[in-house]
C-alpha cells in the first residue's frame, strides 16, 4: 500500500490502469477484511477497550494515500486502522497493537486509537476529538520552513467541525499558506450525534471559503472521485503551500464502535441498507469489470490474497507475547 499509482496509462475511462486498479481495489479489501477481522477479535476478547472500524470508508483513505508519496505525512483521529494501513504499515504489527502485543506499532501501549508509524510517516491516530488538527498545522510548518515539497493529510470526522482547534488550524494554515490538506470524512454522525443537530452550516467545505482556501465537496464511496479531488490539492500543497478543505460524503456501516455495534439508536435499519448500496468496494470492482480493466478471476485471485495476509496477521497478533509489566515505565516523557 502507499505506491503512488500511475496517472496518465488509462483504460476504459476510468483514468487507471491495470495496475492502479488491481491496487486500488486490493488496497479496499485489505482494510475491509483487516476491520472484519478486527471486530471478530474483540467479540473473542481479544481486544480490548475502545475499537472503531472503518468498514463503508475505505475509499477515502486509499483514494488518498494513492495520490501521495511515500515521504507525505498523514495524521488521524481514532478511526484510523484504515488510513495506517493505506499509509503502508504492516497489517500484522497493527493487527498485534489492537491485541495489545509487544511486537505492534505501539508495543502493545497503544491499541486501536493510537496506532502510529514512523517508517510510513503515519503520524498517529489522536482519541481527543480535533486535537490531532493543530498538530498537522505543526507538520505542515515544519515542511515550510525546511523547503520540502512533501504534505500532510489531516484526516477528521465531521464531529470536529464544532471544535475550535478547526476552525484555529484552518485560519493558521490559510494564513500562513501551509501544505495542510484538511480532509473531513463527513459519515453523518458524530457518535450518535447528527450533523444536523450539531452544525449551524452542514456544508463542511464552505468554511474553506470562510478561510480563503480552495474547497471542495466530493463521493467519499467513489474511490476514483476521491483521487481526482486529492490529486488537484496535493499539487497546490506542493507547488504553492496552499491548504485545502475537502469534504468526503461517507457512511461507516457499523456503529460508532464496538460497544455501539449497530448505529440502531440515532439510525434506522432502513437507512443503512440503503447506504450499502453504495458499498465503495463494489461499485469499484464492478466498475473495474464492467470496463474490461479487471476479470471475475482477477477480483477472485486479489480475494484469496487479501484474505491469506489477514489470516496471517490474526496468527502473529495471536503468536506474539504481551508487553512485559516493567514496560509500563518505559516510553514516558518526563521533564527533567
């Protein structure tokens, strides 16, 4: 994951190739087969706390991570298992973070909420809803001042919008003029919350207009949309240190989290089958076929492999140690 896939070689309209598609979609499957996974480990206890799946999004995260380079930045809030693995972690070492073992990202200490990579420039997922906002603000500050062309992806729920550390960050990106791609992965509910009972304006990309910023509106289930839109903001980011707002329409099929499995309360039965229909991996997938890009036997083959890095990402997670106690000491900051 995490390969800057080819622009120009196209095939069928799409704007892909064989290859982009082949990973594209691959890409898709991982995480949702990842997120599957991840919700049968903890109805077996093997994770624990909080978890926070993905499933229905995952267009948005690799639409995005295929415009960027592997040198980019992207940063998170909780939901992220996703965006670390289109980022390109190893789905073994997060799958052993959400078990709590000593060979995850995060040793174990982290968990779901928390994931983070350094080798892939994935800057961490941050529980505290908009906290994570001022830190890309940082990032793309540092990028400024060193002279690199890279970015950073903010990725954020559209309960962070009420947040002031948005609506800071945007006014300090804009006015600084910082590679900062502000990316609001809009799936209509903050925990229970509806955007409509919580935002005065439930337009998320006009507040770009508010700042001065390009901004743009885009089908967060169209993995294609997704890339033509990220693709025009990462080339302002480099060429001209312009922010960007955009806003992804998504849906996350599963409820807020695990302790909330279903969305039943705030969200009808009927609601969320209709949604599931606009499932992003297949509408893909029968776009990709449709046009001849992609065979049965080719989605098949992608299938098979998918589902044997996730079987294998259970067996290390299983396979590796807990943390021994005395590493609850270690890895704390501590003014001297």
């Amino acid at each position: 994951m995490a390969k800057t896939l080819t622009r120009n070689a196209t095939s069928g309209g799409l704007g892909v190739d064989v290859g982009a598609a082949k990973q594209l979609l691959t890409d898709m499957l991982l995480i949702r087969r990842f997120e599957e996974k991840a919700a049968e480990g903890y109805a077996l206890g093997k994770i624990g706390g909080f978890l926070h799946l993905y499933i229905g999004e995952e267009a948005v995260a690799v639409g995005t991570t295929s415009m960027l380079r592997a040198d980019d930045f992207a940063i998170s809030a909780y939901r992220e298992h996703g965006h670390c693995l289109a980022k390109g972690s190893d789905p073994k070492r997060v799958m052993a973070e959400l078990y709590g073992r000593r060979d995850g990202l995060s040793k174990g200490k982290g968990g779901s909420m928390h994931l983070f990579d350094r080798s892939t420039n994935f800057l961490g997922g941050h529980a505290i809803v908009g906290a994570h906002l001022p830190i890309a603000v940082g990032v793309g500050f540092a990028i400024k001042y060193q002279g690199g062309d890279q970015v950073i992806v903010c990725y954020f729920g559209d309960g962070a919008v009420p947040e002031g550390e948005f609506h800071e960050s945007m006014n300090l990106a804009a006015l600084w003029k910082l590679p900062v791609i502000f990316l609001c992965e809009n799936n209509r509910y903050a925990m229970g919350t509806s955007v409509e009972r919580a935002l005065a304006q439930t337009e998320i990309w006009k507040f770009g207009q508010t700042y001065g910023i390009p901004a743009e509106r885009v089908d967060g289930m169209d993995v294609l949309a997704i890339r033509e839109v990220l693709g025009r903001a990462v080339t302002r980011a480099r060429q001209q240190k312009t922010p960007s707002l955009i806003e992804a329409d998504t849906y996350r099929f599963r409820g807020h989290s695990m302790r909330d499995p279903a969305g039943a309360v705030y969200r009808t039965k009927e609601e969320v089958e209709r949604e599931k229909l606009r499932d992003p991996i297949v509408l893909f997938r029968d776009r990709v076929i449709a046009v001849g890009l992609l065979s049965e036997a080719d989605v098949r083959a992608i299938e098979k492999d998918v589902n044997d890095r996730i079987d294998e990402a259970v067996a290390f997670a299983d396979a590796s140690p807990e943390p021994p106690g005395e590493w609850l000491f270690t890895d704390i900051y501590k003014e001297a």
